[in-house]
C-alpha cells in the first residue's frame, strides 16, 4: 500500500514539475522571506518562519522553517532541556514525546519545517555549541536523533544538521576538517544515515570545509553518499548566509535551498544555467525533492491538534520538567549530602548568583523564549515546604556567604556556564563577542573561589553546575559532599532541580560524553586553525585506547538506591552476518527507593584485522524498579552493527571474529559484566 501511494506520489510530483518553467523550480530552491521581515529578525531571530520557495501560479505553498533544538525558536514556547540534557536521559521514547510536542508548536506558529535535530559528534567538550548535541557517541547520537526526527514528523518536517564534522565554533566559516574514508564513515556519518534511514525530510549541509570542499559545495558527502549511496530522497538546505559561497559548485555538488536570502541561487542559479555551467537536470532533481517533501507533509498531522492554545500548554510544560528530571546526572554523593529531608533540615543556605538566573542556553539561532522560566533558587523555595527556611546569597560578598553557609543545615551553590561563556558564534566586538568555543574547561575563577571558600563552612555542601558539556573540577570536587550536574535545564529547570535535591525525584541521569581531569587527555583542539585533523578516537574510546582515568567515565551516574546486574546470557554462542545476538541480563533494585537505571551494552572485537576501539556502545535501555525488586532486561544487536568499513572495497564488512558482549552502569571496565559470542556464514 505505501509503495503505491509513493508511485502515485511521485508521478503526481512530477508532472507539476514538467508544467514548471526553469524560473518557478530555481524558485523552490530560493528563500523568499520579506525583505522587512528579514531586517527585524537581524535583531531578533526567527520572530517569524523563514520561507522559502512559494509558486503562487501553481498553489505550491512555502517551506515556512524555524530553528531549534530545546523548542520552537518562535514567540513563546515550550522550552526544554538543551539537547545535552535530553541526551543524558538515555530516553528515546520520551525524546519521542519532545519530538512530538515541538512538532505540535512549531505547526500551530505557522511552521512547517524544523531545524533542530542536532547530531554533530561532540569530538571535543570545548566546542561553544556541545549543548545542541546528544553527547559524544554516535550510536547514541543516532538513536536519539531518529526518535526526535519521528516525534517531530508525526505533524511536521525535520532538518537534521549540520552535516558533517561540524564541531568547532570560533572558525566554523572557513576551517578545513581533513578526515580519512574510514574514520569519516563510522564516526562521523552513521547517526546521520539512522536519520535518513528513518525518513528525515532534510539535512542541513555545515559551514566548514571536509576534505579542502565546503560542505555546501561537497559532492562526495551530498551526492555520492548521502544521495546516492544512501539513497535520501529529501532535500538539502545550506546553512544560513554562510553555506554557499558559489552558485555553479553548490548546485552542481547536491545543495538543493539556499537560506535565508537569495545571494548564490535565485537570479545568479538562472544565469549560471542558461550558461551552460549547470545542468538543468540538476535543477529538476533538486525542485522534485522540495515538491516531493512539500506533498508528502502536505497528509501528515492530527486533525484539531493545532492552535495557539498548544503552546507553552500544561502537558508540554510537564514535559519539559519530566525530560530536565531524567537527565540531571548526580555526580558525587558522599557523606549522606543528598538527598534532603524536608523533616529534619531547617534552614537550607543557597549560594552563587546562578541561583538567582533562568539559565536557559545559549542566545544563538537555538534560543527559546517561554513564558517563564523557573531559577534554582526559585525551585527549590517552590519544593522546599512551610517548615523549611532558605536564605539566599549571591556570593559577591564572601563574608555573607560564608555567614549564611556556617549557619545552615545545608548549603546548594549554583555555578558554572552562561550563554556568554560558550555558544554559537555570529559576530565579535572588541569589548563583546557572540558565542564562542570555551578552550578552558574549569569553572571561572570567581565560581572556584566562592566554592572553596563556603565549601570549609558546612559539612552539606552540594553543588548544582549548569552548563552545555563537562567541566573539570579537581580543584575542588573533594571539597564537597555532592555533586550535581543540571546542564541547561529549560524552563522548569528550577523545580526539577529541587525535585532531585529533596529526593522527590530519584537522579537516573547518566553522562553522555567523558568528563576528563584536565583537557591534557583530550583530542587536540584549536579553535582558530584554518585547518584541522580528526582522528579515529576521541570520547570514551580514546580513553579506552590510551588507558586514561577520567574525573567520570561516559555513561556515569549515580542514584539514591544501588543497582546489582547478574545472570548475563546471550542469545547464541555464535551467529551469522545476517543475524542478530540477543543479550539479557537480571537487574536488581538492592536499596530502599525506587529508581530507574539505564542498562548500557558495549561490543568488543577480539582478532580484528583492523583497528578497531577496545569497545563501542551498541544498545542501551531505560528500566524502572522498586526496591528489592530484580527484572530481566534484554536488548538485541544486529550483527550489521558491528561491520567496518572496508575502504579497500569501499564497504562495509562484517569479520568473521569472537566479539565481547558488555554491560553495566556506564563505560567503566570494571562495573561492566562480559559474555562472548561469534560471527562466522553468511
């Protein structure tokens, strides 16, 4: 049945493209946002849709585009945790659910197309705009990006970006990523065919250079492989302004929309074809896209479930606390810091001028403005009961901080990042700079000292950081008693904060990059290089290769209640290339609260030919459990997961090797448990 409605899809389509003229299909690949309305979102982006492609004489509508990742970038809508928060939660369905939610406000402002499924590799947590991505790995990546892409397109479409190897901030308009074929396939492309494999209608192409071509210029990344060898169907837009630079290489290599004004396409893409310089078959392919992703979205949606009523409602504010709960990590938990009893602490001291801030992310092209926002402080007033006194200092005056801590029976300090301190980069003053890559990754001095000094001052110390990726914290992690990392947590931030701090809310959250101790055992990073090397390792895995002890390994979290996994069995002791393995695994709940763990699974290649990591994440699953309560969990891989690329054959292959089965808690060796099984046949 769909492969028919697909046939009369497409003959539908292109027979309104063989009524077009060369000027009404380099239309569809043309923004034709007003000219006004452009002037006013210099100033305030994305105050209306981005449009591109409208053909009045034919009844085809725009594409009406707004951004994201944390929600829909227009007027006041819900906003949820940055994408790093949401990756923490290991939830796929409930991204799923912010997905669809998003899906419902960005239709009901006029929107059609949404361009915030981020899935770049964070290869290094310096990079300004880490809080836009899932984390550092991309099997991860890849199956969160599908399950917002799915959520999203339930009502509109999806833009997933910026493909590909777009990962440094400050010199993202010119810098040249080199890469070789392999590490290029299986590090830095996967999560993008997951993507495409699941029916993405976009991508959007980055600003940087791979290889010495411009992304919007490169036909080896838009048309040999993501058009051609992965067979996508949709369309690829430029990133904004600064994603084309030349109209015969851009329309030539794949680009098929230039946003948001009409600089290389437009009259110039007219020109260039009536010269000869581009095919006009190129041209057909690129409006068929845009027509065929236009009708395909013009039958998707829920009838009645779109007004102005839907945004920012009840059930998405719900949700946005939900999704801050699930992936706020606790990071050290010592000496009974958390959590806090409401019937025995009287007066709570709270510290640092962060607690006082709605810290929502960055102010770039991924800022949502909600109707309100809930501050830590906030919070935790609104949590804290009738019986329970807080006092409130800033922390400017170290004397009242100190005072106030000595005094309390516990003290939460608030500390870390702003949107000053790290986001996407647009343009740069001397005395004020837009965004920009955070190349050391302590806290800044005034937040160091205020923790040690209140720290000596109260044996309940707990820090709340916020922030888009890790933050080392030798200096002073062993000064207090715990540790929570609350990311940017949107706008009931405040309240699931205080959830976590009064144990109304178990912590299930778990890292989903490697927190180093200092950036010495990291990848290289320069965020001013023209030109720059990504290697095969980076994250978890680097660390895995070099033997390196991280401050908290990926994956990592702790919980108010402790886990005990057991009894791992897998499916068959062997299997063939077409196969799948089957792993299950008893996990127990052994203390007294309920909770929920996230039960990831690695692989490990004994005999590989090739270097391969000492292990890679290949599953990973949400269990929820009461006290003393143990449940079976079982998660398969197929063993096309496991293949490299063969860059010989330019392929991908599956070894005939013994391949090590892990699970556990998170990527550290010694809390994982082994089995070991083979592929061999066909």
């Amino acid at each position: 049945m769909k492969n028919r409605e697909s046939e009369d899809r497409e003959k539908r389509i292109r027979e309104i493209l063989a009524r077009m003229t060369l000027a009404e299909k380099i239309g569809q690949m043309t923004a034709s946002t007003l000219l006004h309305r452009l002037l006013v979102m210099l100033f305030r982006y994305n105050f209306w849709v981005f449009e591109s492609g409208r053909n009045r004489r034919l009844k085809i509508p725009s594409l009406k585009f707004t951004d994201g990742p944390h929600g829909v970038s227009l007027n006041h809508s819900t906003c949820f945790p940055v994408s790093m928060c949401r990756g923490a939660a290991f939830d796929s369905e409930l991204e799923g659910r912010v997905g669809d939610a998003i899906g419902i406000e960005g239709r009901s402002q006029g929107a059609d197309h949404f361009g915030g499924v981020c899935i770049n590799v964070l290869r290094h947590p310096s990079w300004g705009r880490a809080q836009e991505t899932y984390g550092e790995d991309q099997f991860h990546l890849g199956v969160m990006g599908v399950a917002l892409t799915r959520g999203v397109q339930r009502h509109i479409m999806a833009c997933v970006k910026h493909y590909a190897c777009n990962s440094i901030e400050d010199s993202r308009y010119f810098v040249n990523v080199k890469i070789d074929e392999r590490t290029l396939r299986e590090v830095y492309l996967p999560h993008f065919k997951k993507c495409v494999d699941a029916g993405v209608a976009s991508v959007m192409s980055a600003y940087n250079k791979v290889n010495g071509h411009l992304c919007g210029h490169n036909e080896v990344l838009l048309k040999k492989i993501l058009k051609q060898d992965w067979g996508f169907d949709g369309f690829v837009v430029a990133d904004f302004i600064r994603g084309v630079k030349n109209t015969v290489r851009a329309a030539n290599a794949g680009l098929d929309i230039e946003m948001p004004v009409p600089i290389f396409y437009g009259l110039a893409l007219k020109v260039a074809v009536k010269r000869g310089k581009v095919p006009e078959k190129n041209i057909d392919d690129a409006a068929l896209r845009i027509l065929r992703m236009k009708d395909k979205f013009s039958k998707v949606g829920v009838p009645g479930a779109y007004d102005k009523s839907k945004v920012a409602c009840q059930d998405h504010i719900k949700l946005a606390l939900e999704a801050a709960q699930k992936g706020i990590v606790l990071l050290k938990n010592e000496k009974a810091g958390l959590p806090l009893d409401r019937e025995k602490i009287k007066t709570i001291a709270v510290v640092g001028r962060l607690a006082d801030y709605a810290n929502l992310g960055d102010y770039g092209s991924s800022r949502v403005r909600p109707p309100y926002a809930i501050t830590p402080l906030a919070g935790i007033k609104n949590r804290a009961g009738e019986k329970v006194k807080v006092v409130y200092s800033s922390g400017k005056d170290l004397a009242e901080a100190k005072s106030i801590a000595k005094s309390a029976d516990a003290v939460v300090m608030v500390v870390g990042l702003k949107w000053p301190d790290e986001g996407e980069f647009w343009f740069s003053f001397p005395s004020f700079k837009s965004g920009k890559d955070r190349l050391n990754l302590n806290l800044s001095q005034e937040h160091q000292e205020l923790i040690l000094a209140v720290a000596p001052e109260n044996k309940r110390c707990i820090v709340v950081l916020e922030g888009g990726s890790a933050i080392t914290m030798e200096r002073w992690k062993n000064q207090v008693s715990a540790i929570l990392m609350a990311w940017y947590p949107g706008m009931e931030g405040g309240n699931a904060i205080a959830d976590i701090l009064f144990g109304d809310v178990n912590p299930s959250g778990k890292l989903p990059m490697v927190f180093p101790k200092s950036t010495d055992q990291l990848p290289f990073f320069d965020n001013k290089a023209r030109e720059i090397e990504y290697g095969y390792y980076h994250g978890f895995r680097l660390f895995d290769k070099k033997g390196l002890e991280p401050a908290f390994p990926f994956g990592f979290g702790l919980s108010y209640t402790t886990y005990k996994y057991s009894n791992l069995k897998l499916s068959a002791k062997q299997i063939g290339k077409s196969g799948k393995i089957i792993a299950s695994v008893d996990v127990a709940n052994t203390g007294k609260m309920s909770g929920e763990e996230i039960v990831q699974l690695y692989v490990g290649y004994n005999g590989s030919k090739v270097d391969r990591p000492v292990k890679d994440l290949k599953a990973f699953a949400r269990v929820a459990l009461k006290p003393g309560e143990t449940r079976t969990v079982t998660i398969e891989v197929m063993a096309e997961e496991l293949a490299y690329y063969n860059v010989d054959k330019r392929g991908w292959e599956i070894e005939e090797i013994e391949y090590l089965i892990h699970v556990g808690p998170c990527s550290r060796q010694q809390d994982l448990i082994s089995d070991k099984f083979k592929i061999s046949g066909a």
